[in-house]
C-alpha cells in the first residue's frame, strides 16, 4: 500500500506552512503535526530520523527522513545524482530501514527535513528513494516537482536522469544558502546589520565574496545578514561596507529623488553596521576590502 491520501494531506499542510513562516519551519509549528481523517500525525521522529506513522499508515514505507543542522556522524554526502542518507544504525534489517527500503520499492514520496539552524527544518518534497545501497547503509535520496493547480497538486517522479539531475542542482543550492542563512541570521541576533530589521522572514545571508568565486566560503566571517532590501542593493553594488564596517551609498543613488524608500537607503550612507558579537563571526577585512573595491569601482 502506497498511503497517498496520508501524503497529499502531510504536503497540504506544509504548503500552509511555509505560506505562513517561509521556506523554513521552526520545530514549534512542526511538533503539532498534521490533521488527517480526525487525528494529528506528527511530520517526523527528530531522534531517530526515519519516520512512520503506525496509527496513519497502512502502507509499510517511511513518511518522512529528517537530518539535524549538525550533520555530524550521519553527515549527508551530496552527489550530482541527489543525497546520500545514511541508515538509521547499522542493521540494515530494523524497522527504520525496512520502512526506508520500501518508500524504495513502492516508488512513494517522502519528506526530507533538513536542518538549517538549531530549531528549524527545510522540508524538502516531494523526495523519493531511488536507489537502496544495503551494503554501504546508505540510499540515494533524489527531488521529483509538485504539479498541478495549487489545490489539486501532485507530486511527480522524474524519470529523465538529465532533468533529475537539474532538480537536484536546484534543491541542493537552496540548501546550501538556507544553512548558511541558518549559520549566519543567528550571530547577527536575527536583524539586518545595517536597518537593524527584526523581520525573520524578511532577512537574507548575503555572501561577501560570492560562493562561486575562491574566497567564497560558506562560513559566517564571509557572510552579512541584511534585509531583502539591503541585500539586493548590495549584490547590485548600490550599497557597500568597507573594511571597517562603514556603509557606503552609491553615488547614483544619493544623487536621486525618487520617494521615501530610497530616503531610507540613503539614510544609511556613513552609518556603521552591527557587528556579531563574538570577533571570530565578525565580517572578515580582507574579504569586505576586496568586495568594497567592486563597489567603489562601479559606484
């Protein structure tokens, strides 16, 4: 047995979700679970990370899969074919991996729950088992699309290696930028360095040197913390911090008038940002020197 109907009503009430907190979910609202023909069923098992309902289901395959933001000993190990998820223990034969093995064999989606900061989860879905490594304690997690009406939709398989592949591209993009918004937000005290907005929803990790450039870890000392706001006039060289924390407001914008919002931005020229707390998560000099220099030259 396949358990649609329990998944369709578990992707529901993600959708609500994530409509209401973002990408992101703290653990808070996940706890409650969902509703389903009367009964609240939980989305995952945070302890053992392989997850089925026994009162829900009937069928015998795994609902959800969920890693911590830790990624210690069961670290997933990211392939350009999906994600390698490590069983839970080392019998491949107890009940987790069994559920695990038939998500496998009955072509069912699941969750995956990736940990982005202590408290909060990406769900991705829909997440399908594709291959199942016994031997290694392992299977390969791969990201199929939900299609359809925004009321009616479903969750589709990719058979097309090439476009699977590019799905997974995609989906392990946002991961990386959620975990290093997950590293980032935290040691800026969860506000924009620069307004000092407290909007969760609203702030991004921007990275100093971009990640595909080679200065460009995903550490914290390479990251800033700005509103939506902030963040794209940064990426669009309007707005820069120099290396010693000062803001800089392009010359093109502080010659315009152009309304109330482009007062606020302008409001911030000469203004230093706030800093993390800890020196060690403080933004790295050498790294703002060379991404102030691309600002001054375009400014």
């Amino acid at each position: 047995m396949r358990d649609d109907d329990v998944r369709s009503s578990c992707f529901a009430a993600l959708d609500v979700l994530q409509a209401k907190w973002g990408p992101d979910l703290p653990y808070a609202a996940l706890v409650e679970g969902f509703s389903f023909r009367g009964r609240r069923v939980p989305f995952l098992n945070r302890s053992y990370g392989i997850y089925r309902s026994a009162e829900a289901q009937r069928g015998p395959a795994a609902l959800s899969v969920n890693s911590s933001y830790k990624q210690d000993r069961y670290r997933d190990e990211q392939t350009p074919d999906g994600v390698l998820y490590r069983y839970q223990g080392d019998d491949p034969d107890n009940h987790f991996n069994r559920w695990l093995r038939s998500a496998h064999l009955l072509d069912v989606p699941v969750v995956y729950f990736v940990g982005t900061r202590p408290g909060w989860y990406r769900p991705i879905y829909p997440t399908f088992v594709e291959r199942d490594f016994p031997r290694e304690l392992r299977v390969l997690l791969t990201f199929g699309k939900m299609r359809g009406p925004y009321d009616e939709r479903e969750p589709v398989h990719i058979p097309d290696e090439i476009e699977r592949r590019y799905v997974v591209r995609e989906v392990k993009q946002r991961l990386h930028q959620a975990q290093f918004r997950g590293a980032v937000l935290p040691a800026y005290r969860d506000r924009c360095a620069i307004c000092r907005l407290q909007e969760v929803r609203l702030l991004d990790a921007a990275h100093i040197v971009g990640d595909a450039e080679g200065e460009g870890d995903a550490v914290v000392s390479n990251g800033l913390s700005l509103c939506t706001i902030h963040h794209r006039a940064y990426d669009q060289d309007l707005v820069g911090v120099d290396p010693d924390f000062r803001v800089h407001v392009s010359h093109r914008l502080l010659d315009e008038e152009d309304g109330p919002m482009l007062e606020l931005l302008k409001g911030f020229h000469q203004a230093l940002i706030e800093v993390p707390r800890r020196p060690s998560l403080r933004p790295d000099r050498g790294r703002l020197e060379a991404r102030f220099a691309r600002f001054a030259a375009a400014a």
